[in-house]
C-alpha cells in the first residue's frame, strides 16, 4: 500500500449479494479507484442490525458476507490493494462512535429521509425505530473518519449521511484539535439502473435487493438473458427513458452504436427483441470474466475467509490509533492515565497495591 495516496473508504451491508445496479452504480468506479487511493471496503454488517437484529437474521449473516465479498473479488477489487474488513471485527469503531454521538444534534438525524425510509423498509412504526437506527449516520461517521478516509463515493441516499460525518470532523477538529481528515462525500453520477420486469412494475421501479427485480452478478447467462427478454419494447419514437434502452446505456460502451441502435429501432427498422439481444450480448462481454473470477475465488472458501480476516487485522489498527488520538484530544485518556499513574506511585511508597485489598 503506498501512503502517499489519498484514503477513499466506502461499501455495503452484507444483506445479500449484489446486483448489475451496484455494477454500475459503485463497483465499477470502486475497481478503478484502486489505482489511484488507498482503498478501505467496509462490509457493514453493524448497519445490517439497525433493521435486522433476530437471531435468524443474525444466523444469515456469514452468508451474505461471503455473497458480497465473493461479488467485489468477481468485479475485480483486488485484495493485495484494497482492505475488505468486516466492521463488526473492529470494536474501536463503537468505542469512536459512542464518543462522536456526544457531538451529533438528534435533530439533525431524526428527520433524515434516509432513516425514515430505512425505517419503512423495515415496517417499523415510529415508536419501534431503534436507537441504533436512528444513530445509523454517527456510526457510518465512525467508520468514515477512523479511517481517516478523504473520499466517500456513496449513492445518493447516503449523501447526507456523509455530509453529517464531514460536519462533525470539523467540530470535533475545532474543539478538540485537529485529528481527523475531513471528508468529502462523492455522489455517483450514474443514473440509477432500473429493475428487469420478472414481478409486476419491476421494470419502473429501481433495481434493488429487495424488489425481486435484480440481475444478479452471480446469475447464469441463462437467467440474464431471460431477465433482460422481461424488459418490454417501447412504441418505436419514444425509446428515450424506456428501461430497456437505459440498459442499453449503462452497458453498451460505443456511444456511436448505441446512438445507431436507438435511432434504427425509433425509425421502425428493428424490434425489441433485436435491442434486447444487442444489451445481452454487451452484458455478456462485462459478465463473463466476473463470473470466471467469481468461480476461481469461490473454488477455495478458505482464501475469501483470510482475505476478510487480513483486512479487518489492518482495519483494527487503524481504528485502534485512531480511537487513542480520539481519546487524546478530548482528555479522556489523560483522565484514566492520570489516576493509573498517581495510583501506582502511591501503592509503590506503601508497598500494598490497593487500599481496599484485605491483607
Ligand atoms: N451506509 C452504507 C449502505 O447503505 C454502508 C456503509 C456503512 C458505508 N459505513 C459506510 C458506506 C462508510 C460508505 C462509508 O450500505
């Protein structure tokens, strides 16, 4: 890892595996900002619980990080570069967030869209979100400036979650003295991928995990073909802002053919299916190295396992550095110290370690 580069630190809640919306939407710019930062990859699974704390929720766990781990090797984030930790294996990071929390209005999180949404998703009523949920941008603020980290591409809806960490680095800088990089958050430009049509209304809504309407980057090329053959033809004319042509955007790479392909199809001179063939093939062409590096990792599980665990050993010193400048700056170290310290001269000049301990 070279030092000099600047630290970027984004990822995912492990709550299932990922989908051609990430691909376009992260992980490809993900894989070509490994050449230029320092990259930290967060899997999330502490903001899996803000929604998601049954045991049976819980138990689903190792899966699903295995599933989004396997998923960012097949893109092609590259573990000898990036650090893929598991935020669950640095403690520091709650120790930095509970401290962070001390700094954060509730005001400025208890009207979030991004929470309340969060919250619907999870048919939880307002006197059942959790506290946790509700601290679920201070958290993502722990993670972001433990490490240090400049640069946050995130999606949208986390906009403000990172504007809110870059807002308490500079308090916390200005009260305490400076300790930590403030960050910058980097909204994707992309448009948003939409869903294929395999449920009703797919096709409107965004691809997401949780819609039914997803690609996934492990499907065959016989589920993609048939999800994209769901994506239905719009009248010859009005091909602009139909999914199956915003496929076609996000995927096909020669903008000259792609113009080509929309204006043959808007004049009348080729049908849906011949798009939906060009937008399989072009997938095809993006689909298969991943699923080939997708099987050589998933053929030994014991390398995904040490590559989680190699990078949550260098995550744990990171935030344990960071936590102790934390504690610093804000006294709390000076505090304890303080009296460890008087506490052992003391106990040296009358030779018994402590006053209370019997004889
Ligand atoms: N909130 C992100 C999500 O929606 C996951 C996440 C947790 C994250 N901590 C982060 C992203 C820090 C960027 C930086 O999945």
């Amino acid at each position: 890892m070279d030092a000099r580069k600047p630290r970027l630190l984004t990822g995912d809640r492990p709550t299932g595996p990922l989908h051609l919306g990430h691909l376009v939407g992260t992980l490809q710019s993900r894989v070509k900002l490994q050449d230029s930062h320092e990259c930290f990859i967060i899997v999330a699974d502490l903001h899996s619980l803000t929604t998601r704390s049954r045991r049976d929720e819980i138990a689903r766990l190792p899966n699903h990080v295995r599933d989004v781990v396997l998923d960012m090797l097949s893109v092609g984030v590259d573990p000898s570069r990036s650090t893929i930790y598991l935020q669950s294996g640095v403690p520091a990071v709650y120790d930095i967030a509970i401290l962070l929390q001390m700094l954060t209005p509730v005001a400025r999180l208890s009207g979030l869209q991004s929470i309340q949404d969060m919250a619907v998703n999870a048919g939880l009523g307002d006197a059942d979100v959790p506290l946790g949920l509700l601290g679920y941008p201070v958290l993502q603020a722990a993670d972001i400036l433990m490490a240090n980290a400049e640069l946050v591409p995130v999606g949208a809806d986390n906009e403000t979650h990172v504007t809110l960490a870059r807002d308490i680095a500079e308090h916390f800088n200005d009260a305490y003295g400076k300790v930590f990089a403030v960050p910058q958050p980097t909204v994707s430009a992309t448009p948003s991928l939409p869903g294929v049509n395999t449920v009703a209304g797919g096709a409107e809504r965004k691809m997401s995990k949780s819609a039914g309407n997803a690609i996934w980057l492990k499907d065959s090329p016989e589920e993609v073909a048939r999800k994209v053959r769901t994506l239905p033809g719009p009248a010859p004319g009005e091909s602009t802002g139909a999914p199956l042509f915003l496929f076609a955007e996000a995927f096909l790479r020669d903008a000259d053919e792609l113009a080509s392909l929309r204006a043959e199809y808007d004049r009348g001179g080729i049908g849906f299916a011949a798009v939906q063939d060009r937008v399989i093939e072009a997938l095809e062409k993006i689909l298969v190295p991943i699923r080939e590096r997708r099987a050589e990792f998933a053929a030994d599980k014991h390398r995904t396992e040490e590559i989680i665990v190699d990078g949550t050993i260098t995550a744990r010193k990171v935030a344990y550095e960071t936590l102790g400048k934390v504690r610093d700056a804000m006294g709390l170290e000076n505090l304890w110290s303080g009296l460890v310290h008087a506490t052992q001269s003391r106990a040296e000049e009358r030779k018994k370690p402590f006053y209370h301990q019997k004889s």
